[in-house]
C-alpha cells in the first residue's frame, strides 16, 4: 500500500520512521503532508519518502492514510477527504484523541475503512503501546496492517473500542505517571546522598528493567515483588512505606480520572 501521513508531528512521524526502519514499509511508498510546510519536508528528506503540497496531491497518490493532526482540525480534514476521496475505496488509521469511529465513518464516503488507534509517546523510543479497534467497514487485512504497523514500535493490541477510553487513561496517559515516578525515584536518590545524574539513571533503568521483567517472564508482577522481598529486609520495609503513603490508591485515581476525562473529550 501506500500510505500518506496526514500531519507530520512527533507521533505521526515516530510510527512511521519505526514501520520504515522495521521493514514493515518502504520509504518510497510513504507520502508525507502537513499544514505546516516545513514539518512535512523534514520528514521525507529524513526518511527518503515524497512530501505532498497538498491534501489533493496525497490522495491522488495514496490509499491508505494516517490521521494524526490536532483533534481540533480533524473535522477539517475529514469534510476535504470526503470530497477529494469521492468513491475511491481506502483505509485511515486514526490517532486522533477523542474522535469516535462512528465519527470517522459518517463524516468519510463509505467506501474507506476505518481503524482508530491509541497509541503513546514511548513510540518515538519504539516502545510504544497501542491498542486499535476496527470500524464498521475494516477487514481482517485492515487489521492485520494495522497490527504490523503499530507493532514495529512497539506493543500493539486490538480491542473493543468502549475500552479506548480506559486504554487513554492507562497507556496513553501513563507515560507521565511513569515520568513522575521515576522523577520521585531520583529525587529521594539524591536526599540520601547520590549526585543527581547517577540518581536519575538508576530510577530510570531499574523502572525499564522490571517492566521488562514482566513482559518477559509472564509472570505476575506480585510474584516478582515477592522475590525481592526478603523477610525484615529492605524491600519490604520499602514497600510497607508505599501502601502507607498511597501509592496504589493514587494510580488507581490517576487511571480513573484520565479515563473520565477522555470519556469527556469523546462526547465533544
């Protein structure tokens, strides 16, 4: 296929730069557009791909499309789809935050396929997290694209789209958690007397490590807890002084309250 990426910015540009160096695409079948100018051209002169002037110029190249402009020009961008796209058969992968698919269908000719996304940052890193959720008019092959495309940086699930707005709340918006926590880490590193910057990468890497714990061991992140934990030892203590302080609670609001709040962006 070739694919045209409807807004060149950070996101939009970071699933694409991982799918071309995995192989999943070829440069030269990758269309870049965006309203501002200079971030498409930076992209295609980055990656070798070919900068579209205009809405009108990718369509006539393309047939599948990345949606990943402002959730506030999103409407825009459909109404001149609609007419450009006339009832020429394509698929849109849609990162925008907030915009349901039935949205996307009513607003698209019935001919294009739609696949809505949630993708977050730790893409640009290719280690993102995304979950997808297939429209009306998605097929298997659809899905099967849109997994390899998504899974090139990173972890890639596809589910029920009454679940996106818990998956904002806990991927999309967890990388901030996790910044925050990590950002604590180092900070309590340097009241005990570490230098701020073996502080910082300590956090961050023993963080990184036990994630990868477990996604690698399958197992239950309390079984892995419990391996650490000796009796009266340090751990514990540790891990006695977070139940004390909230630290479980307080995810569980963070979660919760991102969750309403994408459930409110979504009736908009």
């Amino acid at each position: 296929m070739n694919l045209g990426i409807i807004g060149c910015g950070k996101m939009g540009s970071a699933l694409i730069e991982g799918a071309i160096r995995s192989g999943t695409l070829a440069a030269q079948n990758v269309w870049g557009y965006d309203v501002h100018t200079p971030s498409a051209v930076h992209f295609c002169e980055k990656n070798g791909s070919h900068w579209a002037d205009s809405l009108a110029t990718l369509t006539q190249h393309c047939d599948a499309f990345l949606l990943a402009t402002k959730p506030q020009q999103v409407r825009e961008v459909l109404q001149q789809l609609r007419e450009l796209l006339g009832n020429k058969p394509a698929l849109l992968l849609s990162i925008a935050a907030g915009i349901p698919l039935a949205v996307l269908e009513a607003e698209l000719p019935s001919t294009v396929r739609v696949i809505r996304t949630m993708p977050n940052t730790p893409a640009l890193v290719g280690q993102g997290a995304t979950a997808y959720s297939l429209g009306s008019r998605a097929t298997s092959a659809d899905a099967d694209d849109a997994h390899a495309l998504f899974s090139s940086v990173g972890l890639a699930l596809r589910t029920s789209e009454t679940l996106l707005d818990a998956v904002t709340g806990l991927s999309g918006s967890g990388p901030a958690y996790g910044f925050i926590i990590i950002e604590a880490l180092a900070d309590a590193g340097v009241r005990q007397g570490l230098p701020r910057t073996d502080a910082l990468r300590l956090a961050a890497q023993t963080m990184l490590g036990a994630a990868e714990m477990v996604l690698r061991t399958g197992q239950h992140p309390a079984e892995l807890k419990d391996m650490v934990t000796s009796p009266g030892g340090t751990t514990i203590a540790g891990v006695a002084a977070l139940e004390e302080n909230g630290l479980r609670h307080a995810l569980h609001a963070a979660v919760g309250a991102a969750t309403t709040r994408s459930k409110e962006l979504s009736s908009l």
